[in-house]
C-alpha cells in the first residue's frame, strides 16, 4: 500500500528568501535592495503546473531577472531615478514542485502577508497565471476595499478548468470572490463566463477598446481606491510580448498600456502588481526584456503619482 507522503514543507518566512549579492531584480547595488531599507519587494513564482498550450513560463521569472539588469534605473517619463530612491529587494523564488494551490496559497500567500504587513509594497513575477490569487488574497485582507485592474487577452473566469479550482484558466474567478474586477484586453473567452457573482465583473473587449479615448478613466472609475494591478503579458499585442504561451492577435499596444497604467496611478492607489505569462523565446530576449522595462515603469509610475504626496 502507498504511503501517503506528508505535506510539502515550503520556506515561507520573508527573512528566509531574500537575495544576498547583487543577482537581485534590476541588478542594485546590494545596500539598496536589503528588505529594511527597500520599499519594493519581489517575489519570482516560477511555475507552470497547468498551462494549457504553450509551455516554458516557468522560465520567466529568471529571465526578466537577467533582462531587468540591462533596464536603465532613470525613468524618463517621470524623470527621476525611482528604483534605487525607493530600493527593490529580491526575494529566492519559490518552490515550483508543487500544485498550483499549493503554489499560490501555499508560498505566495503567507508571504505577500508579510511583505504588507511590513508596510512594504509586494511585486509577483510569474510563471502563470494561476500564481496571482494568493497575492491578490493577502493584499484584499490588508486593504478592504481593493479592486483589480486586470490586463489580459483571456478572462480567466471559469469556475473551475479540468476541475482545477486554480488552474490559470480560473485566476480570476478565483480573485473575484474576494473583490470587484475590471478586465481589458480581453478577446477569448467563453459564453458562460460571468465570475463569481460575488462582486461586479466590468469587461473591456480588445475589439471595441484598442486605442486611446474616454473608455480609459471610464474603466478606471469602476475601481475601488485601492488597486491591485495583474498584468498577463498576452493582454499585450504578440508584438510587444511575443514570447506567451497563448499569443492572441489584436491585444494592447505598449504605449496604450503605458498610458493606461499611468492614468490608474494617477487616479487610484496601487497596492500590488503581478506581470505573468512570459515564455522566454530562445535567442530571442523581446519578451523578458519588456517585461522588465515594464515592471520598471510600474515601480516609477506609483512612485511619483501614489506616492508623491509623501514624496513633496
Ligand atoms: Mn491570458
């Protein structure tokens, strides 16, 4: 008879996880990404238990680790050199061996816990998407009003995908029990896919909102004060982000990105991002290396507009 193996043991403590050295996101000297002076903290979720196509997003996280290296410190759009004002400190990545809710509620979930209880600010890299729910959990519980803003060609809704409660095809069914949901992006979906009901579900299709106009601060009026951003890099036209194991044509174009994350730092607090879903394509480093460009601008983007009021 087959024993029953006893529960994964997974390093949970914040402490615990931190990068020593300088193999750490955006390549920092090592005094500017310590867990006690960085504002920023990075947590790398390597794993790809359930995607459906493409495979490879576990690789992601390492390589917008190396692309993040080569990224220039010095935001140009809001002129300042937010990353070493504010630090970034880089967390070991997390235990991939596992299920996608052991992943997710197992790893990602007690750490974002401590990353917000310690007033800092929590960044996920993925892997899939199935890696966001426990992050997007821990931060609702410190923050009761949080909403999601949620860029993605897929809506990600079904209850459940080949019965997997946390498969990435269900992240956000999964979110939307705990807060309401804006989706753009969005070009594949099935019919039935309405969320969980608990909380509204406003849905942007790539088909009609591709291109700058009032729908932007429209979207963005459907959220709570406090937002957290999930980014699936396949919301983005295979352009910008050709590296995604489920590209579909038609998405977001970089600057429209941009400029849609800037008017939501703008107008809104952010209070945790995720960028998922890149699948490194070999010889090829477009991929990582906006993702890491992006995750840059984020970080400079809730720096001078969430923050300004304590940076005057
Ligand atoms: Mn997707």
């Amino acid at each position: 008879m087959a024993k029953k193996s006893a529960p994964k043991k997974f390093v949970t403590d914040l402490r615990k996880l931190v990068v020593k050295g300088d193999d750490n996101f955006f390549g920092l000297e090592p005094e500017l990404a310590t867990l006690a002076r960085a504002r920023f903290v990075v947590m790398s979720a390597p794993y790809e238990g359930t995607v459906s196509y493409g495979v490879g997003t576990g690789a992601g996280p390492k390589a917008i680790r190396l692309a993040s290296q080569q990224v220039e410190l010095f935001d140009e759009i809001t002129r300042d050199e937010h990353i070493p004002r504010h630090g970034v400190c880089t967390l070991k990545a997390f235990d991939a061996k596992c299920s996608a809710e052991e992943m997710t509620m197992g790893q990602i979930y007690p750490v974002t816990q401590q990353i917000v209880g310690e007033n800092k600010f929590p960044v996920l890299v993925g892997g899939e998407h199935s890696v966001s729910p426990g992050a997007i959990k821990a931060v609702a519980e410190a923050y009761p009003d949080v909403s999601v803003f949620h860029i993605d060609a897929h809506s990600d809704l079904r209850d459940s995908y080949h019965d997997d409660k946390f498969s990435h095809a269900s992240a956000a069914a999964r979110f939307n029990e705990w807060c309401p949901v804006v989706q753009v992006g969005i070009r594949s979906r099935e019919k039935m896919e309405h969320g969980s009901g608990k909380h509204p579900v406003h849905c942007y299709h790539a088909f009609d909102y591709h291109t700058e106009g009032p729908w932007i601060d429209e979207a963005i009026n459907h959220l709570t004060r406090n937002v957290y951003l999930t980014i699936d890099v396949d919301g983005f036209d295979p352009s910008v982000f050709p590296g995604t194991g489920t590209p579909e044509p038609g998405g977001i174009t970089w600057y429209l990105g941009l400029k849609m994350i800037l008017r939501l730092a703008q107008q809104r607090n952010i209070v945790g991002f995720d960028i998922v879903e890149v699948s490194p394509i070999k010889g090829q480093q477009v991929s990582e290396f906006a993702a890491a460009r992006l995750m840059g601008r984020i970080i400079a983007f809730i720096s001078h507009y969430c923050w300004r009021a304590e940076t005057v």
